[in-house]
C-alpha cells in the first residue's frame, strides 16, 4: 500500500517501538540470539503466498483469533481434542502450515529460541507486506502458551455481534473503538464461507434479505451463496480485491456491500460510522491513514495478555506442548 513513505516511515515505526514499551516485549528481541529469525518468516510467508494468495488473510485473522483468546501466545496452533482449533470459530482457519515451515527453518538454525506466538505475530504482519499493504515493527519475545480451550473462545468476535457487544469486546483487550474499526478493514484481504452470512439474503427479517443490503449488490451475493448451496464456499470480504490490502472495504460499508453483518453494523453505529469516515476520507473530518493506524493497532492487539520471560515455554513443534 502505498500510503507510508518517506518521514512518514519513521515517525511511525518511531511511534509503534514507544507503543511496544513495557509490555514485556521488544522490537529487535531476536537480533543476537537467532537474527535471522524475521528473514525466516517473511520468506517463507511470501512463498506460500505466490502459490496461494488466499493465504495472507488466514494467517491475518488466525492472529487475531490467538490473541483474543489467551492472549498471544500461539494456543491456536496446538492440535488435540477440544483445542481452540477444534472450536466452531476456528474450524476454518488456515495457514498453519505456514506457521509449521517457518518453524521448521528456524528450529535448524535457532533452536530453542523462537517462539511460535511470535512468528504468528511476524507472519500476520508479512501476511500484510505481500498483499501490498505497508509493514510495522514487530516487537517480540512472547513465550508459548500451554493451555488451548475450545470453551474459552466465547469471547471471539461473532458475524451477528451488535456494535456494543464488539466494542466491549475489544475494550476487555484494551482495545478501543478505533482499534475495532482498522483491525476490522483488515478484512480487505479476507474471505468468509457463505455459512457465517447467508442468512442475510434470504430469511433475515419477514421472509426478505437484510435491508442493510445495497439491493444491486444482492444478486451477487446470491449467485455466489445460493439458498441452500454450499455452506463453506469462500467469498472475498471485499469482493473483487480481495488479495490487495488498501482501505477500500470501508467504502464498500458505506455503500451497503459489507458481507458479514458485524461489519455492516459498523456504519449504522454513530461512533464507529465516524472512523470508518476518516478512513475514508470524508470531507469535514480529520482524515486517519488506514495503512499507519492498521500497524498502531495490531501492535497494541499483538501485545495482549501476552507471557513472556518465565512464563509458558518456547514449543519445538507449533503443534504440540513440550
């Protein structure tokens, strides 16, 4: 993306290091002990990217899942009975071989040292990088969590949650309405199965669609989720670029095209409608760059309840506890 550039760059990156502070990580927390660590994970996201580009956006929102949920401490990734993967929320997640690989790598010339919640962490913001999106420092230093419960991510964000309930939600992460609103415009890059949005074409209220729907865009997503078609048929959240990260899926809120009704709630809300107009770009408003404040934001989420010095452990295998 090219909105940061220049100056720009560093009074960012200067800004995210200061944000990162105190948090029991650090930008740079590898560069003895394994300094190849982040060239690792960049190039092994980029390369499973140019075969599968979808993939940026499942290691974008697996992240996200990780982090509401224990904090960001790569409980996602472990397999086994009634693990977080296992639940209904996370059942579709992809990219864990990207996570698996990188790993791999590392472990061969690090071993012992790096942890897989931090590169989820690294992944998620070059999941970002090679879809054309700007990047962000990274701090790092989280250690791996031990526990994975599928019962404890009744917290995750819902597709029917009302604005009030993903407001609280984010704010029991220390994560405000603004944060809500740019980590949701990473949805640019998404896609969803019909099973979590289909209710809205055609039984949402007395037999019709969701009237929050743009009626020219309905046949559209008609034609891609028919009534009673297949549940887990992928659709771009931000239909027709949804492999390039910019700010345009806020445009598509503002005109009725938001898929998943979480989303589309964001323009019916007062204080939300109000960020997504700043990203946008509304005339009268002071205007936020979508590409900085994305960064700002996904530091500050990467950075939740995280474990670091002796707490939890440094996996071997991303999969499995030690």
């Amino acid at each position: 993306m090219g909105y940061i550039n220049g100056i720009l760059v560093l009074v960012v990156l200067g800004s995210l290091v200061a944000l990162s502070q105190g948090q029991g990580t650090r930008v740079g927390f590898y560069s003895a002990t394994c300094p190849r660590a982040e060239s690792i994970v960049l190039t092994t996201v980029r390369s499973h990217f140019r075969t599968n580009p979808t993939i940026a956006a499942g290691l974008l929102r697996m992240h996200f899942h990780d982090c509401f949920v224990e904090g960001c401490d790569g409980s996602i990734l472990i397999d086994g009975p009634n693990t977080e993967k296992t639940a209904g929320p996370n059942r579709l997640l992809r990219g864990y071989e990207v996570i698996d690989d990188a790993k791999k790598q590392i472990e061969s010339v690090c071993p012992g040292v790096v942890s897989c919640a931090d590169i989820l962490a690294l992944a998620a913001r070059d999941s970002v990088v090679v879809s054309g999106g700007g990047s962000w420092v990274v701090p790092t230093g989280r250690r791996d969590g031990r526990v994975s419960l599928a019962s404890a991510t009744s917290n995750l964000p819902g597709f029917r949650d009302s604005v009030d309930v993903q407001k609280q939600k984010f704010l029991d992460k220390k994560l405000n309405t603004q944060d809500l609103v740019a980590l949701v415009g990473g949805h640019t890059i998404g896609t969803s199965a019909c099973q979590f949005f289909s209710y809205r074409l055609y039984n949402f209220t007395n037999g019709g669609p969701d009237p929050t729907i743009d009626p020219a865009f309905l046949p559209t997503l008609r034609a891609l989720c028919p009534n009673g078609g297949d549940g887990a048929r992928r659709v771009g959240l931000d239909n027709g670029s949804e492999t390039r990260f910019d700010n345009g899926y806020f445009a598509k809120l503002r005109d009725g095209r938001g898929v998943l009704e979480s989303d589309q709630r964001l323009w019916g809300d007062a204080s939300t409608k109000a960020v997504v107009q700043r990203f946008i770009g509304v005339r009268g408003l002071a205007g936020l760059t979508f590409g900085v404040e994305f960064g700002r934001s996904m530091v500050k989420m990467s950075n939740v309840e995280v474990k670091t010095g002796t707490s939890g452990e440094i996996r071997t295998v991303c999969s499995a506890v030690n």
